[in-house]
C-alpha cells in the first residue's frame, strides 16, 4: 500500500496553484480564469488521486463513487452557472415584478 502512494511522484511546483495564485512572472498569469481554473482542478485531481490510496473492496468503491458524486452536487449547488443579467444596464426596463410595481403606483405630475 505505501509503495502505490509513493508511485506517483510530483516536481516541485507541481501543486502550486493548491497553495496560492499565480505570480506575474509566471507564465500562466496570461492565461484566461477558465483555463487557469482548469489546471488548478487538473492539480487538486492530481493530489487528491495521489493520497487516495488504492480501493480493493467492491463496496468501498462504490462509497467512493457515491462520496465524490454528492460532493460534485454540493458543488453544483454552492455555484451556479453564471446567468446574464436579465435588464441590460443601459436599458430603461425593469425587471417584471419591479415594472409591475413601478406601473402601479400612482405617478406625480410634474
């Protein structure tokens, strides 16, 4: 079991992003959030599948599949996919309940 979790061998560095932000001489600080966001997922894969150790038993597997399937709905739950905003800001409109309210309230002549 130790000889497995000993296999996988990370350079220094290799991990970076788990423990902090990328630097301005480093040559990931061009690279767009999605794919710097992309290689710090790629990194916490890496780590987390390197102290896993190994799953021999059929039913521990499964638990695992199932942790890691609930985790990935927590996740999916804590952050939604970015919705665009529904009143562009430069238009005049209101958001529906915020235009019926505005409609009927009674309006002062100038």
């Amino acid at each position: 079991m130790q000889e497995e979790a000993s296999a996988v061998d990370f350079s220094p560095g290799s991990l970076d992003l788990l423990a902090g932000s990328v630097g301005n001489d480093d040559d990931r600080a061009i690279l767009d959030e999605e794919q710097l966001q992309a290689e710090e997922d790629a990194q916490f894969e890496a780590a987390s599948a390197a102290t896993m150790g190994p799953i021999e038993d059929l039913s521990a597997k499964q638990l695992f599949e199932r942790e890691q399937q609930l985790l990935q709905e927590m996740t999916d739950i804590a952050e939604p996919p970015a919705r665009p905003n529904p009143v562009p800001a430069d238009s005049q409109e209101y958001p529906p309940a915020l235009g019926e309210w505005h409609n009927s309230r009674p309006h002062e002549q100038a």
